[in-house]
C-alpha cells in the first residue's frame, strides 16, 4: 500500500491525462482524483451563488455525477474554466427552479460583487442555453452593435476575451469595455423595465 502510494505521488498526472484515460477507461477512481483537485473551488462558486453550505455540499456531489456523462461528450482544453462553467450553470439553472425568475433576477443584478468583471463574474446570461426572458432578450437587441456581439460571443459561445477581440478585429482592452459597458446598460434597461412592471 505504501508502495502504491508513493508511486502515485511520484507519477502525479496531470488534468489532461486523467480526462483522456477516464474519457478512455470510463474509470471513477481517476475522476475522483481530478475532481477531488478542484471540490474546493466548485463548493465556494456554489456558496456563492446558493447561499446556502448544506445545499451547496449537495451541488457539489450532484455536479461530479453531472461531469460523468458530460465529460465524455465535450472537448475539454483547460478543465478548470470548464468546471467553472459547468458549476455556475447548476447553480444559475437551481436558483431558476427554487425562486421566481424577477426577483432572483433583480437580487443577482443589483449584486456589485457579481457585476464586477472578474473571473468568477456573471451576467444572467448563459452561453449554455439559459432561458432568456422576454425583457432581458429585448434589452440585447437595444445593446450597440458592438456590446452586443461582444455579450453574445462571450456568454453565448464562452470566448474568452483574445478570441472575440481577434475575430472583431478589436483590442483586447475594447473588448473588455464593450461588456463592462453593455452589462451597465442590460442592469439600467431591466431596472427600467422592472420599474414600468410595478
């Protein structure tokens, strides 16, 4: 046992390697120990967003029986952004279930912390399908040409900030600021149209 320990510690493998050979082998003993890297990280997005310590060791659970099926099925460069992503997605689709979408909506937006561009930011968009209602769909449409497809290639098609800039023919440093700015804007269009709806 000792042996095998030792080997093991000697030979750490990398993220890569374990998703190819779980991708391969179908093995949850090698699933673990990517998983088991990252729980951590995956327990404080959920925290941040449930709110909630027992729900949010419960998400992290139901969230290693979600990587079984999806890993397989993706292509996967950097598994940290992609946990990242996969994580908020769960968490955003188990606020949208447990509390009616305007007043989930109105708390998350009016969050500073949240609205803030940083890494773990979001926006109540969701480059995984999430379901856009009405008034945050009409509030898009009215965004800048550029804020727009800067909001839709970002959270829609998960670019990073390289990519969009290179496929716009923009710099990095505008890209930024076109999101910054239309996250500003889609906060004030929905206060508005909250507003008008009471």
């Amino acid at each position: 046992m000792l042996l095998k320990l030792s080997d093991r510690k000697k030979a750490k493998q990398s993220d890569e390697d374990l998703l190819k050979k779980f991708t391969l082998t179908g093995d949850l003993d090698l699933l673990g120990e990517l998983y088991s890297a990252y729980m951590h990280l995956v327990y404080g997005v959920c925290l941040k967003y449930l709110k909630d310590r027992e729900e949010s060791s419960d998400a992290v659970m139901q969230i290693f029986e979600k990587l079984i099926s999806e890993i397989p099925k993706q292509k996967i460069d950097n598994f940290r952004s992609w946990l990242h992503v996969v994580t908020k997605n769960y968490c955003l689709m188990k606020l949208r279930s447990q509390k009616s979408k305007n007043e989930k909506m109105e708390e998350w937006i009016n969050d500073t912390v949240v609205v803030m561009e940083n890494s773990l930011s979001l926006h109540p968009i969701d480059e995984d399908g999430y379901d856009l209602d009405k008034e945050l769909e009409e509030c898009i449409e009215n965004l800048k040409v550029e804020q727009k497809e800067c909001i839709r290639q970002f959270y829609y098609e998960n670019r990073c900030y390289k990519d969009i800039a290179t496929l716009m023919g923009l710099d990095e440093n505008k890209v930024k600021s076109h999101l910054q700015n239309a996250k500003r804007n889609l906060k004030i269009c929905l206060d508005d149209k909250n507003g008008q709806n009471k």
